[in-house]
C-alpha cells in the first residue's frame, strides 16, 4: 500500500473585531491566576487598542499598526498586562497581513510577560501551536502544544487531541499521535457522534506507519461503512490480500465493481485477476470482454492475452478464438497465431490448426517454435498424412525442448504408418 498523505488540519485565527478583542480584554483585566496578580488596563491605553482595531478592520492595516508603533513608542508607561495586549493586537494584525513570522514573534512576547490573565496564556500559546504547524515547524509545535497543556486546567477535547495526533504524525511519533487520535475518536463515541473521516485516516496512516497491517484494515472497513467512496473500497480490498483473507479481497473487490466503483483500467485488470486467483476464469474473460468493447480497457495485446487465455482456463476455448485472431492482427510476431495452432488442435481442427502454425513459423518471434512443429506433426497424423507428419516431427527433434517428445511420436507415426501399410497390403 502505498504511504497515505496526511491534510493538516490547523484552527484558522481568524482577523477579529475590535468588539471581540476589547470585550475580552475587559473580561480578562479582572482575572488572577493563583500566584501573580493582573494589573488593570487604563483607560487611555484601552482607546488606543480600540481605535487601532477599529481602523484595521476598516481596511487600513498600516494606518491601525501605526497607532499601534504610537503606544509602542511609550513603552516604557505600560503596565505587564498592557505589554502582553499590545504584543496580541500586533500578533493578530501581522496574522491579518499574512505576516506569520511577525505575528508568531509578537505572540510569543505576549507569553513571555508574567502578570496576564491564565486564559490569554492558554490561547497565545494555543495560536502559536497552530502558526507553527502551519509553517510546518513540528518539534516547535510539539513543544508550545507541551507548555499549552501544562497549564491547561479543562480536559482536551476532540478537536484538540487531534491537533496533538497530527503535529506528532507529521514528527514522525506515530505511537504518540495513534494514541491522541484514538482519543478523539472515544470522545466522538462517548458523545455519539461519528468520527470524521480525516480522523480515521489519520488513524489508518499511524497503523500503516507502525507496521500493523491488521489495525489497518480495520479501519478501512469503518472508512467503507461510513464514507462509502470508491478509493476506500479499493484499499479495503488491497488490505484483506495483504493479510491473507483472500475471499474477502475478492468479494469486497467484486461488490465495488457491482456499485460502479472500478473504472480505471488497472483495477478492472486487478479484479480479472483475483477472479483468475479464485478459480473463476469465466467471470475474469467476461469481465475483460466487457471492459474492451465499452472501451473502459484498451484492446492490446496483453489484454487480449489475459482475455483469451480466461476464455480457455473457463473451457471456452472457442470464444477465445476471435481474441486471439484480433490480437494477431495487432501483433507485431507470431506469438497468437502460436496460440491459435494450439487451441484448432484441442478442437480437433486439423487444418486449421496446420495452417495457424505455419503463420507462426512464417511470422517468427515465437518462443517454442518446437511445439509448432509438434503441433503440425499431431494434424498430420490426423488428417492420415503420415509422412507430412514424420517430417514435421523430423524438425521437431532437431530443436532440444521438443526432441524427446518428437522421437516417441516419429516412433508411433512410423508404427501406425506401418500397420495401415500392412492392411493395404493384406487386401
């Protein structure tokens, strides 16, 4: 299988109202955490964050950090708590600018001050999780993530253990990220609800990595009970082959087909070949029979090929006839007109089966050209044509594969040859 692409998932900031931002930075003024107590933000200096807002969102960002610069320039008169607001709004307004080294410097600043309410801690370092993720900075993620939840008093919820299975995926600490993964997914459970389904990607991909091929398919068949798509059910099947549950790699493979999922041309070659796997040659010829003349396939010769010998494997060798003449046709050697000769003669075509060979021969490119040579000798010998027989078994014998065999038909042509003689004779 091949290795999974993980999307990541990370919470956009989002550019807030200057309602938003001065609300909760009213809210936060009376907060205290248990050891440091947060001093209170001025009036003047609320006005100011509240007019930089204010002509931000009303699409002047350079005009709205300038008022910023103003207050940065006296800041010497800010208080901590005022320090970490003023860092926040340029935090929020470089993010705005798509500025994400700006921004992921200032929310640092704003963590780096000491008496700020406990919330604005929990969220700069949350933000400065996810800019990190974004700029695909995965230790450092892991690492704002270890401080975020140290301090973190709420348990995590399924978005945020996902957030955690995916910055340690993308760190390579598969075991770490199943285990946060799976979180979520019990916390979806416990909630009744339905995992999402990047969620269970994201689990199959852990398993895959871990090596748990069993794990793996599991989760593909929850991928194919609650978001039926065609790739899933195509991995499913891969899967079961994969750990050796081979009638259900062939039923799941085959239900896909049923429910229009397979249409590329190597899937359709994937299912004829499981049918051939299972001992089912006709459906595998059918199949490939209606993949070429709908187009879904192309008719070369190597699906000619698989086509015709399905027909024969199903003993159906006369429905492989027309295959293997159009594959002739095509071809740029006698190797199909080899295998004509072989199914006239089990058909007892005599002639036919003469002159097929002597294409092949003609033709050239043919691998067993002694077998040719046989097959003309075993029409001869049909047709009562004994010495056309004993000379194409003369040439048989004198190619190494097909001597022995060669030698013991000269031996019984000559034999039969012999008694026919004696009868006229007789007579």
């Amino acid at each position: 299988m091949k290795k999974l692409m993980i999307t990541t998932l990370v919470v956009v900031l989002g550019y807030v109202t200057p309602t938003s931002v001065i609300n909760h930075a009213l809210a936060q003024v009376q907060e205290q955490t248990q050891s440091v107590r947060v001093p209170a933000m001025r009036n003047r200096v609320y006005t100011q964050f509240a007019r930089a807002q204010k002509i931000a969102d009303e699409g002047n960002k350079a005009e709205g950090l300038a008022v910023l610069d103003s207050v940065k320039a006296r800041i010497s008169s800010l208080n901590e708590y005022e320090r970490a607001m003023l860092w926040n709004f340029y935090g929020f307004m470089h993010y705005a600018n798509d500025d994400l080294a700006n921004a992921i410097a200032n929310f640092n600043k704003v963590v780096a001050e000491q008496a700020i309410p406990q919330s604005l801690r929990l969220s700069t370092l949350y933000s400065l999780a996810q800019l990190s993720m974004q700029q695909e900075q995965y230790q450092q993620t892991i690492e704002y993530l270890t401080r975020w939840q140290a301090i973190n008093t709420e348990p995590l919820t399924a978005n945020q253990h996902v957030l955690f299975a995916q910055v340690y995926y993308q760190n390579k600490q598969y075991q770490q990220s199943l285990t946060s993964i799976e979180r979520a997914i019990e916390i979806a459970e416990e909630n009744s609800e339905l995992a999402k389904e990047n969620w269970l990607i994201l689990q199959r991909a852990n398993y895959y990595e871990l090596g748990q091929p069993k794990q793996v398919t599991k989760v593909m068949e929850a991928l194919v009970h609650h978001y039926s798509k065609p790739e899933y059910w195509l991995q499913l099947s891969g899967m079961y082959g994969e750990i050796g549950e081979q009638e259900k790699q062939l039923s799941v493979m085959e239900t896909a087909y049923q429910n229009g999922f397979i249409s590329k041309p190597q899937d359709i070659i994937s299912l004829a070949q499981l049918y051939r796997l299972h001992h089912v040659p006709i459906k595998a010829a059918m199949l490939l029979s209606e993949a070429i003349d709908t187009g879904a396939i192309i008719a070369n010769e190597k699906h000619l090929a698989m086509q015709a010998q399905a027909f024969i494997a199903a003993k159906e060798s006369t429905k492989s006839i027309p295959v293997l003449k159009k594959a002739a046709e095509i071809a740029e050697n006698g190797e199909f007109d080899a295998q004509l000769a072989q199914v006239y003669l089990n058909l007892a075509h005599w002639q036919l089966a003469i002159d097929a060979a002597d294409t092949a021969l003609k033709r050239g490119g043919v691998e067993r050209t002694g077998n040719l040579h046989l097959i003309i000798g075993m029409a001869y010998f049909n047709l009562a044509k004994f010495n056309e027989s004993l000379l194409a078994f003369k040439e048989a014998e004198n190619i190494t594969s097909s001597a022995k065999m060669a030698k013991q038909w000269t031996k019984y042509v000559e034999r039969e040859q012999g008694q026919q003689l004696a009868m006229l004779a007789r007579e």
